[in-house]
C-alpha cells in the first residue's frame, strides 16, 4: 500500500516550540470514500495562531491531542475523487492536515483559481491571511481619507495587506516590523508613510509619537505588547483598534498582569474591537474578487517567504516567531502534476 507521511503533535510546548515537539511519522495513504477527495499537498501554510493550538486550553482554535496530527491551511491537488464537486488534477484549499496526503470531504475544500495567481497566494494574499487584513482593516479599523492609521507586524502576510488597504483608502500609514529590509520594503514597496524598526528603537513610545505627530486614528494590532502600550497613548477622539493577534504574548509562560491603560479609553472614547477571518466566511469571494483586482491593478503588492521541503515544516513554523519571513510563511511540500 502505498504510504504518506504526517506531522504530529509529540508534545506540548513551555514557552517557544522545539523540534521536540513534533513528530514525522510514515503512515498509510488513505483512500476516499464517498464525498471525500484525496489531496496531494502542494503548499503548507504556517500560522502564529498554530501556537495557541498546541497549549491545552480552551481558545477559538480547538486545541491539538498529544500524538494527534496537526493541522494547517493548504493548497493542493486531487489525486483521486469519489465527489463530483472536484475531479482529478483540480487544486484546491482547505484545512486539512499537516501531511503530504490527505482526505478532506469536497464540502470542506474551496477551489482555487490558478488564472487569479500562483496557487500558493490561495495561501496568503489571496487566502485567509488577505482577507483577514482586507475586512480587519475595512470593517473593523474602517479608515477614512487623512486619518493616522498603524499598523504593527505591517510586513507579515496579514499586517502588509492590511497596510496597503488602508493606504488605499486615503490614510496614512504607519508600520511596525523588526528589520532595516522590512522597513525598506513597506517604505519603498508598498507605500507606508512611516516605518519604525522596533528592534533598533531605544525609545519605541518617542519614535511612535515621532511618526504620528497628529495621535492615532486607528490601529491594526497583531502583537500586543510593547508597541501596543506605544500606541496606546497616541489614541485620538474616536480612534478604533482592531485586535487581529498579540504574537508577543504567544510563547509567554506567564500572561503579564493588565490591563492598566483602559483609562485612555475615556479620553479618548475610542473602540476596541477583537474580530475573527471566520466571522466573514459569508463574504470570502467579496474579498477574493476585491485584492486579485487590486493585484491586477498594481495597486497591492504580496510577498512570499517558501521554505522548501515538508520535513522542515517545524522551522518554518518557528521562524515566524524570529521574525524571519516578510509576507506569508509558506512550506513548498511538492510540485504540482509530479
């Protein structure tokens, strides 16, 4: 029988996940049933929201089992179908495992336009991260014309699209990210009208003040921590901060005590609001039709960080909390048609 191999959960992680905590394993490829499709993975994404499911605790993302696989967003293609949605040779997306092989019930997989784009942008741009920062950005930060708007994790998958949205709707950027190339890049590439490196900056809520001389109208916060407690005092009447991640707290063995600064809340009357990409699954092709135009147009630029091989899948994973990738983290796991 022919066989596929998976990644599982070895153990649980205490503080930054090791390669430890994960296990390759060879197992049986599965065959279809009725309704399922065999999927060859092409792609693998690597989310810093993987973390909280591999903690025992109740979060929006169910937990992982100990010795169970793992899971994670994926393009990839039908080798073998018992659904009349999808035949063989389709690409499609969907959370499936973290496994070159996998069945997934057709109800479960999108397909993917390969005319839209590479089909590893189903992953990012043209995926969940796209649109997490396309409706966070519009319905949650809802910029306007002249507004200040920042923008933290700003060359991440997530952070980047949610920059250039906000550009796009007449604001000014602000980004945060933690190297000179990621500050060139949504400079010089993507139209931010400021960047701070916050790994160089030895004043973060100066340099921040510095960046935003008119306070701040609406914050895109994917990290929580220090640069949040920068912006913070910058809020203006009326700003609004979406709460998208706080990957700064993601490895924390222990959550620091807080929060302190809600006072701010009432000179300000801002609104705080969290928000979930699976809030918006009604409006995905919304989204989807609205970035490949702005691709198309010029006028949304995306980048791709692709680890190749699916046995370096963990390092992927861990690079995003070293801050290595700029745009989307991807694993590049086979070709498709091999």
């Amino acid at each position: 029988m022919a066989e596929t191999r998976q990644w599982r959960l070895a153990s649980r992680p205490t503080g930054e996940p090791t390669r430890e905590n994960f296990d390759l394993v060879t197992v049986d490829r599965p065959e279809p049933g009725p309704g399922e499709v065999l999927v060859k993975t092409l792609y693998q994404s690597v989310d810093p929201y993987m973390r909280g499911r591999m903690r025992d605790e109740e979060s929006y993302a169910e937990p992982w089992d100990v010795g169970d696989p793992m899971q994670a967003g994926i393009v990839g293609e039908v080798v073998a179908s018992e659904a009349d949605a999808f035949g063989e040779g389709d690409v499609v997306t969907g959370n499936l495992l973290w496994a070159e092989h996998a069945v997934a019930d057709a109800d479960e997989l999108r397909p993917v336009n390969p005319e839209l784009g590479p089909v590893s942008t189903a992953l990012g741009v043209l995926g969940m991260p796209g649109i997490t920062g396309y409706f966070g950005m519009l319905d949650v930060a809802d910029p306007s014309p002249g507004e200040t708007v920042v923008v933290s994790a700003a060359a991440g998958a997530v952070g980047s699209v949610a920059g250039q949205i906000a550009r796009l709707s007449g604001a000014r950027v602000v980004g945060t990210a933690g190297s000179e190339e990621k500050i060139e890049w949504l400079t010089d590439d993507l139209g931010f009208d400021a960047a701070i490196n916050y790994k160089e900056t030895d004043d973060l809520e100066a340099a921040m003040e510095e960046a935003c001389p008119d306070g701040v109208d609406a914050y895109f916060d994917n990290v929580g921590g220090p640069i949040t407690d920068a912006v913070w005092p910058l809020l203006n009447v009326d700003a609004r901060v979406a709460v998208c991640g706080q990957i700064s707290l993601y490895n924390a063995t222990e959550v620091p005590t807080g929060p302190r600064k809600l006072s701010k809340l009432i000179e300000s009357r801002a609104t705080v609001e969290g928000f979930l990409v699976g809030d918006y699954q009604h409006r995905w092709n919304e989204a989807l039709e609205s970035l490949s135009e702005f691709i198309q147009q010029g006028d949304l630029h995306y980048r791709e960080n692709v680890v190749e091989g699916f046995e370096n899948a963990p390092e992927a994973f861990f690079g995003l909390f070293e801050g290595e990738n700029i745009g989307k983290q991807l694993v590049k796991v086979a070709e498709r048609g091999e």
